[in-house]
C-alpha cells in the first residue's frame, strides 16, 4: 500500500535524515516549536502575555501539560488581542459565528506566510486522491482571495491539476452539467453537498468520478457508504477548522484515521470534565497548539470534537499519528430525561441510512413536562410512508425506545422545506436544543 504523502512531507519540514528514531526527532521539533511559541506569543500577543504570565521554560510534554487552556470563548471576547503581527502583515480574517447565546463572533487572523502553511499541506495532502492531470470540482466557498477554495485551488495548481470553484451547491443540475462537460475526476465538497447529488434523482449518475474528498463537517459512515456506491469510486475524508488553519488531518489510502498535520501543529485528547491529558486510544476532547503561524498563534486551544488518537500503527506504513473519526462535538450533545446522551452523529447514521432523504435538522424541546425530539426531514422525493419509516427507526433505536416506552421522551417527524435547486450544507450539523430557553 502507498505511504501517506505526508510522511515525506513533514520529514522534509523537520530536516529529519533517518539517523535517529522519527518520533524522538519529531517530538524534539515539536518541543522545540512549543517553547518559541510561548516567548513569541508572550512577547507579542496582549492575550497571552496576560495568560502565560507565569509560565516560563518548558522541559516537557508534562510540563506542557500544566499551561492554561485557549478557548472559543477567549477568542469571541477578545479576538484582536491574539493578534501577534501589526495589521498591515494580516491578509485575510475570517469571523464565525459562536454557539453561545452573546451574539459575539471569533475572528482568525491569518498572514500570507500562515496561509502559504495551508496551501503546501493541501497540496501534499491532496496528491493521496489526485494525480497530474486531472480535474478537480470544488464545491466550498471560494470568490475571495484567501478562501478555503482559492488556497485548495492554488495547491492544485502547483501539481499540475486543473480546478474549477463552483461554491456551494444551489442547483443539482447544474453540478452534475459542469462534471460531465468537464470530465471531473474529483469532487471536493461537504458530506451533505455530495449527499444531495447522489439523492437528487433514483436512476444510476452517469459520471465518471474517481475519487472524492469530504471536508468541513461531521461524515456519517452511511452518507460515505451511499456515496461510494453511487460515484462508484473511493472517498476520502479530512479534518480540520478554521481555528487551525483550515486544515489539520487527511485520510491516507488505509482510509483508517487521518493522518495529522504534525509539523504545523501538535494534538492532544483530554478529558473534557478533568482537563487531564488521555493516552493514545481514549476518547476526549481534541487539543490543538499551532507550531509555525505568524499571525494568530493558538497554544492549547479546545476544539470541542470528540475523538481519539488511533494507538495501533497505519497499514501504510508511516508513524505519523493518526486522529481517529470525529464521534461528536460536545455542544452537539443533548442530555435527555436520566441522563440519556444523543448525538448529532448516532442520528445521522440512523437517519441518513433511509432510502431518499437528503437533509435534515433535528430540535429539542420540553412538551408536558417531556423531551420532544422533533426531526425535519428533507427529501426531494417523497415516498409513500417516508415518514412511518423514520419514526420507526428511530424508535428502534435503544435509548429512544427506552424512554418511549418509559413515555418520558416524545418523538415528532415532520417536513423539512427547502427549495429543491439549493442544497448548501456549509453549516455543521448539530441538535438544536430549545429546552428552557425563556
């Protein structure tokens, strides 16, 4: 099998030479990468000067693991003070919207020589699924300068492949028009994006795609499943966010785990209520310390995703780690009656699995002293009994069953509307939870 690209990749950016062992070389560099940080965000960033106020040389991993965390909260308060570099070096800030109830947005500062970083690991990332030569779809945001669809574009370009941006999805046919015109080999998009080209008509895609990547949210096994089947062709996933440079893992041709980013920045999964630091093989909260950006440093920044690292080396050979598939994020929980935990990924696997549905959302609220599950469903096609067969299995699953039967928990399906030509999915998917909000 083919090693990931990225082994060679970050042994070049770490000068490694093969006469000690990789993983002592690369933990030193890395090491070595966290305490300049620390004095360079010390002396450059308000935030941080306040936040590492105490903290001075860092011998270890351990010792590492004492310093304070950076979280979304942090960067919606007081996103300018993070900055390390006068504005005239920032080339592109990104806001997001927060989840939280202020209304305040984060914003990411990112310099030309930050998102230079994004561009060389797409393009070394990329080469798992491309190759010289081919045509490449991209479905993301992509008209300004700086976008994640320009710098995909511009890593393209330097191996030799052909791009063309089209955004999100708003009319199927369209999508399926510019693929066969152009002969596409690959397809960059969302899950839902893809999701919504393989369900917009029963007959078989006349296409010829040979690989497809799926970026920025949550991928159900049964969404990659049906798309794999449709496409008749391999899909790739990545991981990553905006906080740390777009990207931070791609899958490698093992498809089992992505293999991550270490030269530009080091992960760590904790326990979410301790805090503590979670061996290899334990899931927790990911944690990420940016090693190489300018602009926005990040240094212990909480992700919120639920995931692992893989403790069991990759069939392609490399020793690179891998981050195991995102299972939730942790404001995409909702704590039912006793306790009862749901996540936005048990319900996409059991709802997307239903022949025709394209989308959905998925709200709790209290009725009679009662949860309410309440799920809107879209399907360009309904079928007959569509909706029986989504509260039946539903239903079917456990922890809903139980608190059915236990009548502590109702269950609702109902029409999602939504114009059949636009199908975005950009926004990830969560359980919106509406109980006692005023």
């Amino acid at each position: 099998m083919q090693i990931t690209p990225l082994d060679k990749w970050i042994k070049k950016k770490i000068g490694y030479r093969g006469v000690r062992d990789f993983r002592r070389e690369l933990d030193d560099y890395t090491l070595n990468k966290i305490q300049e940080n620390i004095d360079y965000v010390k002396k450059n960033s308000l935030f941080y000067k306040a936040h590492f106020k105490n903290v001075d040389k860092i011998n270890s991993f351990k010792e590492f693991e004492k310093l304070p965390f950076t979280s979304s909260l942090n960067l919606s308060h007081s996103s300018n003070h993070f900055v390390c570099v006068s504005q005239s070096h920032i080339n592109r800030i990104v806001t997001l919207k927060t989840s939280g109830t202020s209304g305040e947005s984060k914003r990411v500062f990112f310099t030309e020589e930050d998102q230079e970083l994004t561009i060389d690991f797409f393009q070394n990332g990329m080469s798992s699924l491309v190759e010289e030569g081919y045509k490449v779809l991209i479905l993301l945001p992509g008209h300004r300068e700086g976008s994640v669809a320009n710098l995909l574009q511009r890593s393209l370009n330097r191996i030799g492949v052909e791009s063309y941006i089209y955004e999100p999805i708003y009319n199927v046919e369209k999508i399926l028009e510019i693929i066969k015109k152009n002969s596409i080999d690959t397809i960059v998009g969302t899950p839902i994006q893809l999701f919504s080209i393989v369900n917009y008509k029963e007959n078989e895609l006349d296409i010829n795609v040979k690989t497809v990547l799926l970026s920025t949210d949550y991928a159900p096994d049964i969404v990659i499943e049906k798309i794999e089947e449709a496409f008749k062709c391999k899909v790739f996933d990545h991981y990553g966010m905006t906080e740390m440079g777009l990207g931070g893992g791609v899958q490698c041709k093992a498809f089992n785990g992505y293999h991550l980013r270490e030269a530009d920045l080091y992960f760590e999964i904790i326990n979410p209520i301790t805090e503590k630091k979670l061996s290899d093989g334990k899931y927790g909260e990911v944690v990420f310390t940016t090693l190489t950006r300018t602009g926005m440093p990040l240094i212990r920044y909480r992700t919120g995703d639920i995931s692992r690292i893989i403790d069991k080396p990759c069939p392609c050979g490399t020793e690179i780690k891998r981050l195991d598939k995102v299972i939730s994020r942790i404001e995409g929980c909702v704590v039912l009656v006793d306790g009862e935990i749901l996540t936005m990924g048990e319900l996409a696997e059991i709802v997307f699995s239903i022949d025709g549905i394209v989308d959905f959302d998925a709200i709790i609220t209290e009725r009679c002293d009662k949860d309410c599950l309440t799920i809107y469903a879209y399907a360009p096609y309904i079928k007959d009994n569509l909706f029986i067969t989504i509260f039946n299995k539903l239903q079917s699953y456990a922890p809903i069953m139980r608190l059915i039967k236990e009548n502590k928990l109702i269950l609702n399906i109902k029409r999602k509307n939504k114009d059949l030509t636009y199908c975005n999915g950009i926004q990830k998917k969560k359980i919106i939870d509406m109980r006692n909000k005023g």
